[in-house]
C-alpha cells in the first residue's frame, strides 16, 4: 500500500470505551487517579517550596519527582478523560507528537531522578561524613541538570525517529495514548522500524543500568540498617525503603514487557493494563510512599494546611 503523509494524519485511539457504560467507567478512574495524584504530588511541591527547613539535597530531588509525576500524569490522563467523557476518539498529529515527546521525557527524567534519590540515600546512611563533599548545591544541580537534559535527548531522538516511519497500516492506536510500540505497528518500513527499536533496545539498557544502581544501592542500605541496634529503627528504615523498592519494579517491569514484548502475545485489554500500571499508578502512588513515612515532610504538610486555614479565617473575620 501506499504510505499516507504522517503530518496530515489523525490518531485514532481504539485501545477502551467499547461501550458508554465503559467509558464513563474509565472516565471516573481516570478523574480519581488523576484527582489524587494532583493533590499528593502539589502538596509535596507547596510543602517543599514552602519550608525552607526542607531544602535540603533529600528534599530537592523528591521535588523534582513530584514535578515530573504531575507532569506526565497531565501529559496523557486528561486527553484519555475527555476523549471518554465527549466520545471522542481522536488526536491530532501535532497532540500525538507532543505525548511521544513528553511522555518518554518524563518518564526517562524520572527513572533517572530515582537513581539519584537511591544515590542519596546510601551516601546519608553509608557515608554521612561525606554527605556534604559529594552532595553539595552544586553537585546536586549538576545531577538534576543531567537527568532532566538525557531524557530531553532521549525523547527528542525516539519522537524523530518514530514520526521519520510512513503510516501505511491505517491510524488507529490500540491504546488511550501515542505509545511507540502502538504507532510502531502502523509503520511500512523496516529500516525505520528496526531504528526506533534499536533505540527502545538501548534505552530499555540503560534503565536497567539504572535499576542495577538503584538495587545495588539499597543492598548497601539495608547491610548497614541490619547493623541497627534498634529494632524500631530498623522496621522504619526497612518499611520505607521496600516501597520505594516496589513501585520502581512495578514502573520497569510493566513500562520494559509493553514495550519489548513480542507481538504474539499482545492483545488490546494487555496492552491497557500494562500502559496503566506503568504510566497511570505510579504518578498517583508516589506521593503516599514518598511521604507516609516521612516525618519531615509530614510535618511542614501539617503546618501549611493549618497556615493556609488560619489565613482562610483571616480573611473572613477582616471581610466581614
């Protein structure tokens, strides 16, 4: 067949809402998930920027994963709500370039930001001597600066090469999103098709890289948290580091298999529960376990709720 111009094409997603019923349903969860992960995620990024007890490298990171889990939740979560809410199942061109580029940005800033955070935490618990010589302001905007521009890199190389393949198997997307792997199925040309996967290869490699670092880290932590005296300090160090463990596993194992999974296997109801468990959940469940723990940040939470209600009063008594 002849390959149609990507840049007048329309995306038309077919991955849910097979039924109104259907869609109101995946509207409702959306809004839910998308409501929390709003209101955990602006809370840290309030709470952080607010307190200045809380600038510290920890608290620095943990506001860029914020910024990050808020911005890639936004990036596909609102267009899947609407396209259910109104019955619309179309994206534009120039939207569904937008979701290849920020969506993999995002995400990639991400992982990278966690194998900081990992970093982090072993040198505080392993290495606190050092803490201040190797996690200076500095250094930790160096490293900020390198996960935010080596994801920029890696999405601006995947969104070329992807819209670089025709479209010649038609423009509907089994999915409620521009996800590669789904707009690799509709390409015609193997050259261009092997490149986009060469490049999913290499950087499916390089996240595992990182998940290596991140587990390798975390060993080293719960050595030197078994040596522990207290069985209170212990428990605490354990129930917050396991968490942080599982939903990184979750985030890979989903984001790695719907990504490289053979053909053979995919389905479209798969390939949803895959897109949502690594694209939808973490996002929303990153601020609970980021926070629940944390005694801190709990804390500077507590007192800008009370801040921003004694305020509210103020206000009221003065404008009466």
């Amino acid at each position: 067949p002849t390959p149609r111009p990507t840049g007048s094409t329309s995306i038309t997603f077919t991955g849910s809402d097979n039924t109104r019923e259907l869609q109101l349903v995946h509207f409702w969860l959306f809004l839910g998930i998308y409501l929390a992960a709003l209101l955990g995620n602006g809370l840290i990024i309030t709470a952080i920027a607010w307190d200045h007890r809380l600038h510290t490298p920890m608290y620095f990171f943990l506001l860029n994963l914020a910024i990050l889990d808020l911005a890639s939740i936004s990036t596909t979560v609102p267009k899947a709500m609407a396209n259910s809410l109104w019955e619309n199942k179309v994206i534009s061109y120039a939207g569904c370039v937008s979701q290849v580029f920020l969506f993999p940005f995002l995400i990639l800033a991400e992982l990278y930001f966690l194998t900081i955070m990992s970093y982090d935490r072993y040198v505080a618990i392993c290495q606190p001597l050092h803490y201040g010589t190797l996690l200076g302001s500095r250094a930790c905007v160096h490293m900020a600066a390198a996960a935010w521009g080596t994801g920029f890199l890696y999405a601006l190389l995947h969104t070329v090469t992807t819209f670089s393949i025709p479209l010649c198997q038609g423009n509907a997307v089994d999915q409620f999103f521009c996800e590669i792997p789904q707009l690799l199925k509709l390409s015609c040309s193997e050259t261009e098709y092997f490149k986009e996967v060469g490049l999913l290869v290499v950087t499916v490699s390089f996240s595992f890289i990182c998940f290596v670092f991140i587990v390798v880290s975390y060993v080293q932590i719960f050595r030197a948290v078994l040596r522990i005296p207290s069985e209170q300090g212990r428990h605490k160090a354990f129930s917050t580091c396991l968490p942080h463990l599982a939903v990184l596993s979750l985030f890979l194992i989903t984001s790695v298999f719907s990504y490289l999974k053979p053909p053979s296997i995919s389905s479209p109801s798969l390939d949803l529960v895959l897109a949502v468990l690594y694209s939808v959940v973490p996002p929303a469940v990153n601020p609970l376990i980021y926070s629940m723990r944390n005694q801190e940040l709990k804390a500077a939470l507590r007192k800008l709720i009370r801040g921003f209600f004694s305020s509210h009063r103020l206000c009221s008594f003065l404008c009466k």
